[in-house]
C-alpha cells in the first residue's frame, strides 16, 4: 500500500485554529494530534466519506467518531495518499451523505459464491469470471430511493448485498500478487436486479442497469482485510442474506488481475466482488439494509 502524505504545515494548523471555535475544548483532540494520526499508509483503516456540507458544497472528510474532519483534498489526491484538511470538523449527522465515489465504470462479478449462483440459476464455481457492468445512473447513496421500473418492463425486483472495492491508481494488466495495492478501499453495494430480465435476456444490461439500481456506501474504508467479511442482508429487518467473503469461489486479487488485462482500471472505479445466497425480491414500501462487517451499514427504501 502507498505511504500517505498530508501536505498541512503546522504553521497552516495554526492559521486554522480560529476557524475551529465551534469545538468544544476536551471533546475533541487537537487538530495537531489529529494530522500526526493520519500521518500513516491505507494499511490503517480510516473511513472517508463524500458529502454535502451545509453550505451546499460536496467535500470529502474523514469520520472520527459523530464528527467528520472536511478535507480541502478531492478524490484524486486522496487516491494518491493527500489528505489536507481545512479545518473544519462537523457533524455526521448534519451532512447529506453522497454516493463515495464517481467511478468511470461500475465491474460487476457475478456468481462467486456458489449458494447464489444455484439458486439463481447461474454456473457455480467458475473458471474464470462471469462479468456485467452496470451505468454510473444506477449509483445512489445510502437511504436514497430504489425505485422499482413499471410493471411493464418487470415484475421481479430482487436484492444482492456485496462488498465492492474502490480503485484508488490506475492500471493495466495487474499482476496478481500487487493486486491489492491497486485498491484504495471498501465499500457496500447492493447490485439490484430484475430477476425476469436477466433470465429472459441474451445480457445482463437492461436487468442490472435500470437507474437507482447499483445502492452504494455509505463510504470508503481503507485498511481492512476484503477476505474474510461477514454480509448481512436486512428486508425489513428480516435477515435474508447471511454470507461472507471467505465463501467466494474466486479470489478477489484474482478479480482484478483477470479484469485488468481486458480494462485499464482507473481511479474510482468500483468493482461489486457479487452476492452470497439470498437474493429475493422487494416491493414498494419495503426498506433493504447490507451491512458489511468493518464497513458499515447500506440502507435504501424501495418505491
């Protein structure tokens, strides 16, 4: 993993300090303390979110507990180790959480784990991967909307619960064993699918590429072992996926090696490593939660 760099200065710290008099003093630690902290490589895990500010803004930050400290860094930087604040801490819960990333292209895995590829009809065990993409208007944030497509064009909505690693450099046929250090981290994914569709369909595109099907978040962690995550899928609070990453019939540094010698991966692309046994359908009303063990929880309500 690359060595992150944080370009603050302690004289910029300083100059910032007037800017941080909404924090109470002793709840937090100081703001020099906190570059020292960071000072480190993505082997630590660290949360980095993507964010609406109240002032209407969209930023990166780093979560610390209830608290985000607002990066003046864009993903770009962040994906090279940059991470430089700006001083300003605020409340998870006054920000509207974004989807974490813009990827150029959204790489989908399909039936790596056994249990979902039979119960969908699928191939298990594969070779070599089964692939579908799915279009960056699929991607919506946590507890945005999953809107089902008219009854016309399909009658079965189903769920997928799945970690998705994020790019953080570019490259082109990977070597295996330097896989991971192409990634920057993990995040959750639901890769909703019009079960009807892709039976019917010669592809996959029309029934995993409607928009608000690809729920994704709610953000990025760095530092966390992607082989052995415990996956709890939620429909109105009913656990229907109970899975983990250790199940997977193909390995993720695999994954990418394989799909970089058809694609150059970039930075921010997302890749969905595929669903565990499960899958069912929702309906209008119903309320899916993915939760990933070290990531987080993915929540979106179905209309």
């Amino acid at each position: 993993m690359e060595k992150v760099r944080v370009l603050n200065t302690m004289e910029s710290v300083l100059a910032n300090e007037q800017n941080l008099g909404s924090v109470i003093c002793g709840d937090m630690i100081s703001m020099t303390k906190k570059l020292k902290n960071v000072s480190a490589s993505f082997d630590v895990s660290r949360t980095i979110v993507r964010y609406q500010g109240t002032d209407g803004n969209i930023y990166y930050g780093i979560i610390e507990g209830e608290q985000v400290l607002q990066l003046a860094s864009g993903f770009a930087e962040i994906a090279q180790g940059i991470f430089n604040y700006d001083g300003v801490q605020v409340l998870l819960d006054d920000v509207k959480i974004l989807i974490p990333v813009e990827p150029t292209k959204v790489i989908n895995f399909g039936w790596t784990f056994a249990g979902h590829a039979n119960e969908t009809g699928g191939t298990a065990n594969l070779k070599e991967p089964f692939l579908f993409l799915k279009p960056q208007s699929a991607l919506i944030a946590d507890k945005e909307t999953i809107y089902l497509p008219p009854i016309s064009l399909t009658n079965r909505v189903e769920l997928e619960g799945e970690v998705a690693l994020v790019i953080g450099k570019s490259g082109k046929n990977i070597k295996e064993e330097d896989a991971l250090d192409y990634v920057l981290g993990y995040t959750v994914f639901n890769d909703v699918t019009a079960r009807d569709l892709t039976k019917s369909d010669p592809q996959f595109t029309r029934g995993k590429g409607f928009d608000t099907f690809g729920p994704i978040g709610p953000w990025i962690v760095t530092g966390i072992d992607p082989t052995h995550l415990k996956i709890v899928t939620t429909l109105n609070g009913k656990v229907v996926q109970d899975g983990n990453t250790a199940q997977m019939s193909l390995r993720i540094p695999y994954l990418i090696s394989w799909i970089s010698q058809v694609m150059t991966l970039e930075p921010g692309d997302v890749l969905a490593l595929g669903s565990p046994s499960g899958s069912c359908s929702m309906k209008s009303g119903d309320v899916v939660t993915v939760e990933v063990e070290h990531i987080g929880k993915l929540t979106n309500y179905v209309k």
